[in-house]
C-alpha cells in the first residue's frame, strides 16, 4: 500500500538516507525537478531505481515539463518547447490548426518522458489570466479566453495520454486571476463567484473527465474567506467536486509553497481532510519529508482507485509517432513569418 503523498529528491541519485526512506514510507510518487535532470541514461537509472524500491514497475514519477520557462528537462539533451501561449499569437493558422500543434507539442514530449521513465506530466495548465495579474502564471496560459483555454488544454492533455503520460491539470479551481505568487504569499481572489464559474472555472468544467489535477493554493473570498482551496473542504467538495463535477485523482500543488502555514505535518493533514487523495511535497529536503511522511496515512480506498483510473494510461501502447517528422513540423509552424 502507497501511503498519500509524493515525495521528491535531493539530486541526480538517490543517496543512502532517500533510499531507506522511499522503501519505508512507500509514497504514491516521485516528482523530478532540474536538479534531478542529467542525461537521459542517469533519469533512466533514478526512475528505475525508484520503482525497484517499491516493487512496482510502473509506479508514478512526475515532471513539470510544460515548455517555455516551466520545462525541467531540456538543452543539450531535449530540445526546447514553445510556451503555451506561443500557439494562440500564430493568428495566420486556424484555431484548429494551433489545438493540433499543442496537441503535437504534447505528443513529442510524452515521447521524451517515457523515454526515461516519467509517466506523469503536470500539465495543461488551464488557468485563465486577467490583466494585473501575477506573471506566476503568464505565459503559462494557453490563453486569455477560458473557451480556448478549455480546447488548447485539451489538445495538450490528449496529446500527452496519445503517448501513454498522463496529464495532471492545474491549478485548479483557477490560479489566474491571482495578483500574487502563491510560492511567496497567499494570494487572495475577491471575485464574486458568478464570475468565477463563467471564466475561471470553466476550462476545468469543461475539461471534467481528465484523470488527475492539482490544486490551486488561493483563497477565494465567494466560496471560503479563511482558507485557501487546497485546504478548504468548502472549495475541494463544493467546487471541485462539485460544479466543476472532477472526479479524477487530486493532489495538493507543493506543501513547501509560502502560502501555505502552519507545520509540514499540519499541512498535510489539512489538505487531506479538506479532500485530497494525495499531498505534493518537492525539495527534497529530508527533514520535511519525514514530517509528511508521518502525518499522511495510506492512501483511501477511493484515492486507490482514482490513482489506478489515471494510471491505466500508462499501460497503453503509444500512438504511432515519427518523432523527427514530428519536430519539423512543430518547428516550422512555430518559425517567424515572413
């Protein structure tokens, strides 16, 4: 049994004290980060070694790999992927033609993951921004429209289960319209909550039957004045759960962002009970994923089967792909015009 939290590691390798551990506490999953990234043969070796501690072949390892400035795994080894919003300024080319280009974008980087043994992608992120907004999200989102938000999300989300990854959306219920990082601060979102559901809900609503997602840690003052989404058991079954109608796997974005208070064992414990399945904890720092790992039980029999939904997509056989024709015409579609 998994315990309900995903862990990360210090760096290239895991060293004596992450290997007791991982084969100890048994977390659902390992999230990667550039500290972790060397060369393909070394990812291979840390994704192996981590599923050969657990027993479990094709347990979960994570990555952000979004492109643009969110892109863990890259040059001189991966090559390097638009932005989201790089696909909606090709305005020359059919709204059809830019989802199929995301979609592709997506399909070549489910390739380089499973390449090495990433079988999770936190991606689309389906935020909607507004002016003034943090630049946290920025060019992250797709777009400024929650309509092509919700059909470029999907592109990428299908794109990326197309090559056997599955795809985490975030940050739901909706990070855009935040005015500050919630990596340094709590942000707080007063919007009333008709708008809300009109823009910053519906790329999620419509996009429902996705097999997993991540939190949002914002406060939204329309649906709990005192607590941000991740801990709100108000806004995760009111809203999540409920008029947005996810049903799929749901973790907590990272338990060592600032906007979160309290201990690593109270945090945790907050995002579970609020309704969770599974808790994100990512620097590696030891000493906090003890305290994680202490507080968070075994995943729930719901979460399990949650978590398996989600994980069926990786015991697909990938769709066909001739990936160097693929990066041509990624490439030149994405080439300034002349």
């Amino acid at each position: 049994m998994s315990k309900a939290f995903i862990c990360g590691c210090a760096g290239l390798h895991l060293n004596s004290e992450e290997t007791v551990f991982i084969a100890r506490e048994r977390p659902w999953g390992l999230i990667l980060f550039k500290r972790n990234i060397e060369s393909p043969e070394q990812v291979r070796a840390l994704t192996a070694s981590f599923r050969a501690l657990l027993g479990e072949p094709h347990a979960p390892v994570l990555l952000d790999q979004e492109g643009g400035r969110v892109q863990r795994m890259g040059p001189p080894h991966w090559p390097v992927y638009p932005p989201a919003a790089a696909f909606e300024t090709l305005t020359h080319l059919p709204e059809e033609e830019r989802a199929a280009l995301v979609h592709l974008a997506a399909r070549l980087m489910a390739a380089d993951l499973r390449d090495v043994g990433i079988n999770v992608d936190c991606l689309p992120v389906l935020d909607v921004p507004v002016p003034g907004s943090s630049n946290v999200i920025g060019n992250r989102a797709y777009a400024a429209s929650p309509q092509r938000v919700a059909v470029l999300g999907r592109a990428a989300a299908e794109g990326l289960m197309a090559g056997g990854v599955v795809p985490v959306m975030k940050h739901i219920p909706g990070h855009g319209r935040a005015f500050g990082d919630s990596h340094l601060e709590l942000p707080v979102v007063a919007t009333p909550k008709d708008e809300l559901q009109a823009i910053d809900f519906y790329p999620f609503r419509m996009n429902a039957d996705l097999p997993a997602a991540m939190t949002a840690h914002v406060v939204y003052s329309a649906l709990d004045a005192q607590h941000p989404a991740t801990i709100s058991k108000t806004v995760v079954e009111g809203t999540i759960r409920g008029s947005i109608g996810f049903s799929g796997l749901l973790m907590s974005d990272d338990l060592s962002m600032k906007a979160l208070i309290g201990t690593f064992g109270e945090k945790a414990q907050a995002a579970l009970s609020a309704g969770c399945d599974l808790v994100l904890h990512c620097n590696g720092d030891m000493e906090e994923m003890l305290a994680v790992a202490d507080a968070v039980p075994e995943m729930s029999a719901a979460a399990i089967a949650r978590a398996n939904r989600a994980l069926a997509i990786t015991q697909q056989v990938p769709e066909p792909l001739e990936c160097v024709d693929a990066r041509r015409r990624l490439e030149s579609a994405l080439a300034p015009q002349s």
